[in-house]
C-alpha cells in the first residue's frame, strides 16, 4: 500500500460510525463564512464500477451548487453531481458530464434525488421526487478508482480541497445512501415515497462514518412529518 493510502486510511480508523436516521445536515446561509462549510463522507471502497447515489436536500438557492462530490486523486470530479440552476441538474464522470434540464425542484420542500451509472455500459439516469429522465450516455467505461474522498456541502476542483464560495451548498441534507450497484426502479420509487428501501452499501445514512467542516449543524428532519409534542 503507498504510504499516501495508507495514511489516508488510518485518518478514517478512528472514526465512528452513526445512525443519522430521522437526523439532517444543515448548511445555514451565512455570507459573512470563510470556514467552508462541508461533511466529509467515509467511502471503504477503492473503485467504483457501477454506483447509484441518492440524497433529500431542501433549499431556495437557485445558483450553482454541489450536491455531491467523489474525487479522487485522478480527478477531482470524479463522481459528481451539481444543481447548476433551478431544474437544471448536471452530473460528472471525470470530464465526461450531461445536464438534465427542466426537472420539476421544490424550493420550499424537500427534493429527492436519485443518480445511477454503469461504467460498463455508459447508462445514466436521474430521478426527482419519484419522476426519471430516460437514460443518458456519459462515463462509458470510465475508471474509478484509488482514494475516495466524498463531501457534501461544497464541491472540489482538487482532491480534498479546490472549494469555491460561489458552489457552495446551502440547506439541508438528509438520507444520503450509495450503492455499488444499480438501484432498481421500484426500491428508488420506494426510497422517494418514504417507503422501505435496503440501505446502501458505500455510504449508509443509517450507519455513517463523516467529518464535519466549518459551520454545519445536525437537526432533526422533518421529511417524515414529525410527531409534535
Ligand atoms: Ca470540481
Ligand atoms: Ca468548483
């Protein structure tokens, strides 16, 4: 093992893991912030064939912002998805990328969003609040592989770093899942529609290994309507 992996490995040893169910993430507006607000994500794999990632967010931003990035030494945009403007949705594979347009997105509820990809055959498909594009060809056999670093709340144009202010993220983050194969159309349907769904295999919001950067806070969700008291 390179001595670089291997410290990159031992930084996440001593991490804890934690069941963040019922619990979100939030990234507050705060113009005055210079720390960079972001959560690094523990991701125990060193390659990624095939993947589908999902997460809720809640926001009223309609700027460009990071939803999710995988670097890896490679390329810093390894595995990434953007919201680059209201209904526009633009996914990464190194410096292969697509923009979905027109994608009906709340500004004042939560949006559960879905992205799935094989390297092997090249498909993409992403999924809004129980609605799906068809599939898109990007990333065909594309590598992968090392370190991983996973963040949400910013995005990198370096690995572990390369943060611009202006793809920040701000709101609130909750269910984050990968898996490490296609999810199929039904338990994606049943992820959005707050049913029963088989976590997932790389990031398991329900058992989550991460690091907190900057100003973030963790809540509680209120994306299954909370009992009150
Ligand atoms: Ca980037
Ligand atoms: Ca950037």
């Amino acid at each position: 093992m390179e001595t670089r992996t291997l410290l990159f490995s031992l930084l996440w040893a001593a991490a804890l893991c934690e069941d963040l169910s019922g619990k979100q993430f939030t990234f507050p507006d705060d113009p005055k912030s210079l720390n960079v607000p972001h959560v690094t994500l523990h991701i125990d794999t060193d390659s990624i064939p095939t993947m589908t990632v999902c997460l809720r967010f809640f926001s009223q931003l309609q700027r460009t912002q990071g939803l999710f990035s995988l670097a890896t030494r490679d390329h810093p945009n390894a595995v990434m998805l953007m919201k680059s403007s209201q209904g526009k949705y633009k996914v990464h594979l190194g410096s292969n990328t697509y923009e979905f347009e027109d994608l009906p997105t709340h500004l004042l509820d939560w949006n559960s969003v879905c992205w799935t990809w094989d390297s092997g055959t090249g498909l993409n498909q992403l999924w809004l609040n129980g609605l799906r594009t068809s599939q898109k060809l990007v990333g065909l056999n594309y590598d992968v592989s090392g370190d991983m670093n996973a963040i949400i709340g910013q995005e990198q144009d370096a690995f572990q770093g390369g943060y611009n202010q202006n793809d920040s993220f701000e709101g609130d983050v909750t269910d984050l899942h990968m898996w490490s194969h296609i999810v199929s159309a039904c338990d994606t349907r049943s992820y959005m529609n707050q049913g029963s769904f088989n976590p997932g295999n790389l990031l398991n919001w329900n058992d989550l290994s991460y690091k907190i950067s900057g100003n973030v806070y963790i809540q509680d969700s209120d994306f299954k309507e909370p009992a009150c008291y």
